[in-house]
C-alpha cells in the first residue's frame, strides 16, 4: 500500500460513536480492507479474500448463502479489484435487502444483485465465490456445486470456504463435481479449496427434489420441496404443532408468514374453499415449491403464493388470521418483523398464532407488540395464539 492509498473501509449498522465504541474492527489484504460492524467478521471473509491473489478479473459471482459477511466479501472485491465485475446472488430475500442496502451505504448502487431459486445457467462467470458451514444441508451443498459448474466458463474457478478444518465431505463432493481440487489455505478457522472447470467435461446430474405426504387441518396433502426450503422432504414437528393448536375461520382471510413448502397454508385453502388464503416466505426456491403445491393440491382459486419477508401492499387491517413458523438466525429480527408485520395486518379481534422452540424471548416480544395471550406446549414446541385488541 503507497503513502497515497487509504484503505477501503466498511462500517455496518449504527455509525454513532456510542455504538461504534461496542463495534468489532477488523484489518485484512495487509491493512487494505478495514471492516467494522457489531459482530465479529467471519474467519472466511478474510480466508477467500487472501485466496484470490492479485489476478482477479472479469466476471465474478458471491453467493449470499444466508451469511452477512458475503455482501462485506462482493463489496470488498469490488474495490479491491477493480477489473473485475461483480455479482451478488442470494436465495433469500431478506439476505438481498441488506446486501442491497449495505452496497447503497458504500457508495455501490449499481452493483448487480441477483435473487433467485436457483443460480444463472449460463456458463457466464470467471469466479465463483462462496462459503459454507460444516452443519449445512449436505443435499443443498451438492446442490449448489453442480449450479456453480453450470455458471461458470469453461476454465472458471470456484473458491470455497468451509469452516472445518477436519472436512472430508465438501472435499469429496467438489472433486466428484469439478474432479481436481486444491487446498490452498488451512487454518484453525477451517479450509480454502479451489477447483477449475476443466474444458470438454460434464457433470452427473441428480435429482434433489423430494415429494411426502402430510395431514394437517384433517386434510391429506401431497407435497414437494427441494435443498434449501426448510424442513426439506418431510413435515416439521413445529408445523404440527401449529397446525393442531390453530383455529383459522373457514370464510376468513389467512396469511401463512415464513410458508417454507407451503403445508399449512395449502391445507387452510383446501379445508374451505369460502377461505383466503396468502402465503409468504424470503427463501425463493420455497416459494418455487410452495406455489407447484398450490397446483398439486388444487387450490388456485383461493392460494396465492408470493416471495418477500415483508407484506407492504396489503391493506392494513385487512386479515383475521396469521400463521407463523419464523426462523431464528438473525438475532430473532425475523421474528420481530413478523410479529409487527402481523400486528399491522390483523383487524381488531384478529389473531396471530406463532410456533417456536425459543418461547422466552418470543413471549416478551408479543407481549410488548400485542399483549396477553394463550400458551400451549406441543411436540417440543411452544405455540402462542394472541389477539389484536
């Protein structure tokens, strides 16, 4: 780094000085990169930046892959390597926002953000960057390396980070995928592999749909989801759980928040075709499943189906029941935002009914948002029913 050339910086959240006294500061590419933000930068954003060398260029692809720091990882190559040309993917909605508005707040508003149920098959990209847990969804992670072969050029190279250092399996399935890989970083935070798409190869393809039955609300479903939608190939105890607590009307309107493949709010529809019922989810390929579902189960004159984790467009007051299953990473934001978003929705005397396996910090929520309500334990699960006064 010349005496001229400062250091691209990143700051997340609240930039005031009381907050930024709680903030985690962090220094990488030999101090070019300086990232601050309230939680720790995960070991792999420094890990795949130190991978990639000085020699990138031309198209490049992140994957979002529900981590925040992949937007920081999309933004920090940007300005780091200013030949290439980046793209930012996400399966999830609510992941895309904050990509989005972290972009916006560092002076990147064009960046290309992609959103989708599955990634560009186009052969397009150079590089494709992304990072994994070892306690991820194996079938979503086989899933996600056949796409990221299919997107690159023939030559392209995928770095990836997984945060083990005793894996075996990622390694296997990117051999089994891109046959060569490379470890080109190990360390106690886990490990770094490249692999090239090698000229003139092609890949076994799989099948990672699954389709299940299911019976809620006394009515028989037939259903299908894929890697990535939660609860994937069967029906969670949480959504039984709700199912046999909740008390949506016939003739009402319903709003299923976080529908994932869709079984409760489609068995609402097919108890009483006088019932409405919308269905929601931030995760794209469960809107996907969700709504083929819809058509498996014949409720398309009373389901619909729309991806977003938020439901501006609907009048406010206008719904007599919510039903919810959030999920819990984010601190519970996802949760607050439903019950809020729910609250909002509901008519007087409307009521919400919410499962969760984390029932202390839920109760104070919809305490705080909603008031008093009726608690019940089931199958592992607390499911609240609370009414809007």
């Amino acid at each position: 780094m010349t005496a001229q050339s400062a250091p691209f910086t990143i700051t997340l959240g609240d930039p005031s000085e009381s907050a930024r006294e709680r903030y985690h500061e962090g220094a990488f590419c030999d101090g070019r990169l300086l990232v601050a933000s309230p939680r720790e930068p995960s070991w792999s954003l420094g890990a795949l930046l130190d991978s990639l060398g000085e020699d990138v260029e031309r198209e490049v692809l992140v994957l979002g892959m529900g981590q925040w720091t992949q937007s920081v990882l999309a933004l920090a190559i940007e300005n780091l390597h200013p030949r290439a040309s980046v793209d930012f993917f996400s399966f999830e909605a609510f992941e895309q926002h904050r990509a989005m508005r972290t972009f916006r707040g560092h002076g990147s508003p064009g960046m290309r953000c992609i959103l989708g149920a599955d990634l560009p098959d186009e052969e397009r990209y150079d590089w494709v960057l992304l990072s994994l847990s070892r306690t991820g969804d194996k079938a979503f992670t086989g899933d996600c390396l056949r796409q990221v072969w299919s997107a690159l050029r023939t030559r392209g190279k995928v770095v990836l980070a997984i945060d083990s250092r005793r894996d075996q399996w990622v390694r296997k399935q990117v051999q089994e995928v891109f046959g060569d890989v490379t470890i080109v970083q190990s360390s106690e935070g886990g490990l770094v592999y490249v692999a090239r798409k090698k000229p003139g190869t092609q890949i076994r393809r799989r099948k990672y749909t699954r389709s299940f039955q299911a019976t809620l609300f006394d009515v028989d479903l037939e259903l299908e989801s894929r890697p990535g939608v939660f609860s994937h190939g069967e029906l969670d105890e949480g959504t039984l759980a709700l199912s046999e607590i909740a008390e949506p009307k016939p003739d009402g309107r319903i709003v299923d928040m976080g529908c994932g493949s869709g079984a409760i709010g489609i068995a609402a529809a097919r108890s009483s075709l006088w019932c409405r019922v919308l269905m929601v989810d931030s995760n794209l390929r469960a809107v996907q499943a969700a709504r083929r579902n819809v058509l498996r189960n014949h409720v398309t004159s009373n389901a619909l189906v729309l991806p977003g984790f938020h439901l501006g467009a609907v009048r406010e007051g206008s719904v007599d029941y919510v039903l919810a299953n959030p999920p819990y990473y984010g601190s519970f934001r996802i949760s607050e935002l439903f019950v809020r978003e729910a609250f909002r929705l509901l008519r007087s005397g409307g009521e919400l009914a919410l499962v969760t396996k984390a029932p202390d910090e839920h109760c104070l929520l919809l305490q705080e948002v909603f008031g008093d309500g009726e608690i019940f334990d089931r199958r592992g699960y607390t499911v609240f029913r609370v009414l809007k006064s």
